[in-house]
C-alpha cells in the first residue's frame, strides 16, 4: 500500500489555499510516498481549472517524485446532488463532470465523491427523505458514470457522515445496480466508527468493490455522550483487523491519511502512525503467507502418507 496524505490536512489545505507545489514539499518533508489532491468551487484547484494548468500541477507532482492518485471533492456539502433544489442538483452534477476532466487532465486515477446529504452534521439545515435521495443519487451517479467512462476515471461513493447508504449491504447492492466498472467506493476506515460498525467486516463484505481508501482516528465515550475524529493511531478504530481485511481482500492502492485540520507537528506524528499501520498490513501479508505455506506442505505431507499406505496393483 502506498501511504499517502490529504490535502486537505495542510496548512490552509481546508480553504483550498495551500499552494499546491507547498503540499508537494510538505508531504515529501514528512515522509509520504503520496498525496490527495482537492477540488472545490475556490481555491488552487477547482472544476475551472485549465488544461494548461492541470499540466503545470502534473509536471510539479512528476518533479516531486510522489504518487498522486485520486482527487477528492467536497463541493457536494454546499451543493447538494439530492437536494430539494432541482438547480443545485442540476449544479452539482456540472461540477463533478468537470471535476473528472480535471483529474484526467492532472492523471488521476479517481474521484471521490459524495453521493449526497439526507441529513449530517457537517450540512444540518439539509433535510431530504431517504428514498428520494437515493433515486436521485441513482439520477446524479448515472450521469456521472458517462463523464467517468469517457475519461478513464473512476468515480467513487464515500461513506461518510451523510445520512445515506448507511450499511455496507445497502451501499453494495446500489453500485451493482450500475453496470460500470468506473464505479466503486472510497471507503474511510473512520467514518463507519460513527455507526457502531466494524470496518474490517464492512471491508470484507463489499471486497473489490473498493477502488481507494481513506484513514483517520476516531473516538468515542458513550457514558459521557461524546464522540470525535481524533489522532491517527488513537481512539478506537481496530487498525490491526482492518488492515488484515484490506489485505484479505488483495487491496494494494494508496491509503490515504485524512486527518484534519491542520496543526504543527500533525504531518509528522500522522506519518509515523501510518507507516505503524502499514506495517501491520505488511505483516498480515507475511501471516497468510506463512499460513498459506503450512497449509500447502501439510497437504503434501497427507498425499505422500495417502500414497505411501495405497496398496499397489502387484499385491492386489
């Protein structure tokens, strides 16, 4: 897996300000192999952003020698694809199509994008009945598959505090509604914690159909009735059975630390925590290998008993 840091977690990186050129030193500086660029209606990179200029940012990213994979977009927030508003729906679809051109033109392999807000505490004067979001999230992610095709880009529906596709079931059966294999999700570890759900079970229920992979701290004390994002590495987050499930699962992309917002000395502690986690992924890998082998020599050691006890033909 290649670990990997969010813009969104530099300095500046949540107005969409951070020079992207910075964010390549200082995910460099601190030791990442890779970095998430962000999209959004202002700022650095946003869906009018030039071709020329995407070129600029690549060659910056060729330059830096790191890996950049995946555009992540949080414009779904403000410009809802299920609202009540056909106009902000009609909105949203536009600038997630030129999102995907976006990521094309900076090479890109994915979006992340938000499928829309029935109800979060990230959008509360948001209130859309369930069942008409998701008919209306069918509407908006078909639309978007066509740019996605034509660009080579796959769109992936995070899970996220959005109200929508609250189990993994659920969010399984909608993308297999969709016959596209630009289609996927971007699953962050974090994020399920809020439902009192496992990450390692949802990883192995919805397999291959996670395309990329978000990761952050999450906190809860239930007796005093409080919850938050926290650190990398602290909370309650099972890091060792989710990173045995990605692996089970054969999930090798980028992982991408998404802890925010920014404060000194958060680069650095989020990438020594994520280099720990990556080493338990490394050796669960080793574990099933060792596993593996055990297997294949006492099956061997079974067929050469097998064959060393079958009576041959001349003493049939």
């Amino acid at each position: 897996m290649i670990n990997s840091i969010s813009y969104w977690s530099m300095p500046d990186g949540l107005d969409g300000t951070c020079p992207i050129e910075d964010a390549l030193v200082l995910a460099q500086a601190a030791g990442f192999e890779g970095l998430e660029l962000c999209i959004g209606t202002s700022g650095v990179l946003t869906p009018d952003t030039t071709p020329a200029e995407c070129n600029r940012i690549r060659a910056a990213i060729d330059a830096a020698g790191l890996t950049v994979q995946s555009l992540a977009s949080g414009m779904s927030w403000s410009n809802n694809p299920v609202s009540d508003d056909r106009s902000i729906r009609v909105r949203s679809i536009h600038l997630h199509e030129q999102a995907l051109q976006r990521a094309a033109w900076l090479g890109c392999e994915a979006l992340l994008f938000v499928p829309g807000v029935v109800n979060s505490p990230i959008a509360p004067d948001e209130s859309v009945p369930y069942e008409i979001a998701v008919e209306r999230a069918r509407h908006a992610v078909g639309r978007l598959l066509e740019t996605a095709e034509r660009t080579g880009v796959d769109l992936c529906l995070e899970n996220v505090w959005n109200g929508l596709f609250l189990s993994p079931i659920e969010l399984a059966g909608f993308i297999d509604s969709f016959d596209s294999s630009h289609l996927g999700i971007y699953f962050d570890a974090g994020n399920v914690m809020r439902y009192h759900q496992s990450p390692p079970h949802w990883i192995k229920f919805l397999g291959d159909r996670i395309k990329r992979v978000h990761v952050k701290g999450f906190s809860e004390d239930f007796a005093a009735g409080r919850y938050a994002f926290c650190d990398l590495g602290e909370g309650d987050v099972p890091w060792q059975q989710t990173m045995s499930a990605l692996n089970e699962i054969g999930y090798d992309g980028t992982i991408v630390a998404e802890v925010i917002p920014h404060s000194p000395g958060l680069l650095e502690r989020t990438q020594a925590a994520l280099e720990e986690i990556c080493e338990l992924g490394r050796q669960a890998v080793v574990g099933r290998r060792i596993d593996q082998s055990h297997t294949s020599i006492a099956r061997t050691k079974d067929a050469s008993l097998v064959g060393a006890t079958r009576p041959s033909k001349e003493h049939g």
